[in-house]
C-alpha cells in the first residue's frame, strides 16, 4: 500500500506545550525563572459551548488508490504526474492510504478528542468522466457510505466538502473544465447524486473549500493544477491568460455553488434537515503606513481576495472596487443570476492562515509574487 506520514503524535506534543500552564521558563542567560501565573488552563472549556473542534483533509491530498474502485482522473493527477510541475516529484498515488486505512486514521481523530471530521467527496469516484453520461460509480458510493457510517460510528460528525481543487480530468479535456459554464451543470449533478446518497446522514456541505486558491494558483501563478497561466508568469505554463482565466474562473464557480445550494434547498433541505455553505480563504492585510493610499490598498487587498467571493455571495454582485480596476475583465451576472446568488448560504467557513504589511506602492525590490499580482490586477 505504500509509504505515509502520520503526524498526529507530533501535532500532540504542540498541543501540549501549548496548553501547560506551570512550570519554569528558560531566561537569556539560560537560568529558570517562575512563568506568568496562569488563573486557569487554555482548553476546549475556554471555548463557548457547542463549540466544534475537528480536522480537516481533502480526497486528493490523503485518500490516494487512484486507479482503485472506479475512480476517473483528475487535473491534479495529470498535474502532479507532469515532469517538473511539483518539484520532488511527488503525486497522490497513494498519499496517506486512507481509502484503505481510514479506520485507523479516524481512531487517530477520536484519540485527539476531535468532534468532527471534515473530508472532501472526490467527484471523479462518483462520476468517473465528471458528468452523469459518463456513469455513477458504484463502488466510490460505496466507498463513502462505508466511511461516514464509520466517522458516524466513532461518534464523530460529519463535514462533507464537494469540491476541493479536484476537478474530473474528463470535463477538463472536453470543454476546459471551470473555464466554461458548462461545468455548472456537471457539477450540479454530482452535488444531486450526493445529497441523495449521503444527506441522511450529512448534515454539514461545503460547496467548495478555498475557490480564490484553486483559481488564483490553478490560473493566474500556475503553480497549482490545471497549471494554466500567462507565459510572462511563468515559462512552465503551457497555456493561459492569468489576467482574465481566473476571473472566468471564479465566475462559473460562483454559479455552480449559487446553483448547487438552490438544488439543495429545493429538494432536500427540508427533508434532511442540512445546512449547505462553502469555505473562503483570506490572509488579513495592515498598511504599511498610515496613509490614505496604504489604507485604501489594504483594504482592496481584502476586497479582492475574500469580497471577490463574499459579496456576489451575500449581495448578488462583486465588490465596485474590483469593478472599477477591471472593467470589462470582471465578468457580469444576470438579474436572474444575482439573485440567485444572493443569500445562497447558511454559513460561511474562513480559513486564515497569516497577515501581511500591504503598500499602495512598491518600487524597490518587489518579490515575483509582487510582480505578478500587479499584473493581475493591471487594468
């Protein structure tokens, strides 16, 4: 089955030290001295009540078995199998082997005194091609109802992502997969499929986890699958246009889940008593200065990164600021689909990992990420 990395014991240990509350400290010269007086230990109990503590992975990243119990190809596999695109050379052939070893891996959830799991359904071992023609499989079905009757069984609650970066290869190679409007329909089949196989006992859906990752890096840098990006980015990109690709991308990805959430609610919310939401992602951004400029260019920094998906989300439109930068690059919704847009969440998930020092202007020295996020932006 191949070699995996377990880290739970190690995540453990950081957990613990952590937490401890006593004891001495190692001072400059290298002596003790008494730590601060801790009133009460920092844990679960700190938290308000219902609080969820859980974790989190997605199909690609940890299930492997590729070519197992019928699952098609995705753009990462052709990606990560493409000479020179991850750089030890590295795939998710066989990952952490969780599609076989996923009982072990939940115990390991359970003895961290988790209460959740958070996984992400692979869309191609449901529907190998991506799209119903193609056929439902079977076996992936099988597959997921065996692993949420176990994370149910460990007394653990399920989280269920639809779409974590994983595109089937099938629809790529037919229409450029979220290049296309297209894809919408596809993936609001596959979302049908599994609400209707799982949502009797999946209460909570993402729709789509971290959607401004897939389409910054996937279309505008490249450096994540499909590995589309403009030639003056990166010479290692074959095709793309990173100063429109991932606007069209975001776009289509925006009405598959305005869409997808509007199935669910239609016709099956009341039934199974779910909620159905989708996570963003946003760094937070200080300015470098006090000044008016540096303010207003932290704050675009927010509007373009979480605003380009929150506010089409909860208002039916994108943030005027990106409006008025992009123009005609930005795409536009219909009335109809604005409205669908709007309100199409039950919550919201953020996952937030730094915060930078964002300047209006950069002259000196500017990192590649500098350079092409000022091309990115360029009107």
């Amino acid at each position: 089955m191949g070699k995996r990395q377990v880290l739970p014991a190690l995540l453990l240990a950081l957990l613990a030290l952590a937490s401890s509350g006593g004891g001495a400290h190692a001072s400059a010269g290298g002596g003790p001295h008494p730590a601060t007086p801790v009133k009460a230990p920092f844990s679960r109990h700190s938290f308000p009540k219902g609080f969820v503590f859980g974790t989190g992975s997605a199909a690609y990243q940890y299930e492997g078995a590729v070519k197992e119990g019928g699952r098609g190809p995705t753009v990462w596999d052709k990606f990560a199998h493409t000479p020179g695109k991850i750089a030890d050379g590295g795939n998710g052939d066989v990952a952490l082997d969780f599609y076989h070893r996923y009982k072990e891996d939940l115990k390991l959830v359970l003895d961290m005194n988790m209460d959740a799991f958070r996984f992400s359904i692979a869309w191609s071992r449901i529907l190998p091609t991506g799209s119903m023609s193609g056929g439902v499989n079977k076996e992936g079905i099988a597959f997921y109802n065996r692993l949420i009757n176990e994370v149910i069984a460990k007394g653990l609650k399920p989280y269920v992502t639809l779409h974590h970066w994983d595109t089937p290869l099938g629809l790529e190679d037919k229409y450029g997969g979220f290049l296309s409007e297209k894809i919408v329909k596809d993936y609001v089949d596959f979302s049908d499929v599994c609400y209707n196989e799982f949502g009797d006992r999946v209460k909570h859906w993402t729709t789509f986890n971290e959607p401004w990752t897939y389409s910054t890096y996937g279309y505008a840098t490249g450096v994540f699958a499909p590995g589309r990006c403009s030639p003056h980015v990166s010479a290692s990109c074959g095709a793309g246009d990173s100063a429109r690709e991932p606007y069209i991308v975001t776009h289509n990805i925006l009405l598959a889940h305005a869409a997808t959430v509007e199935l669910y609610r239609r016709k099956y919310q009341k039934a199974q008593g779910g909620e159905v939401g989708i996570t963003l992602v946003c760094h937070w951004y200080l300015p470098y200065t006090n000044s008016t400029a540096d303010k207003e260019a932290a704050k675009r920094r927010v509007e373009f990164m979480l605003g380009w998906f929150m506010d089409p989300i909860v208002h039916g439109d994108y943030p005027a600021s990106m409006r008025s930068w992009l123009g005609a690059r930005l795409p536009s919704f219909t009335p109809k689909q604005k409205a669908m847009l709007k309100g199409s969440y039950d919550f919201f998930g953020l996952n937030y990992y730094t915060t930078y020092i964002d300047r209006n202007t950069l002259k000196r020295y500017p990192k590649e990420s500098s350079k092409w996020m000022g091309r990115f932006l360029k009107k």
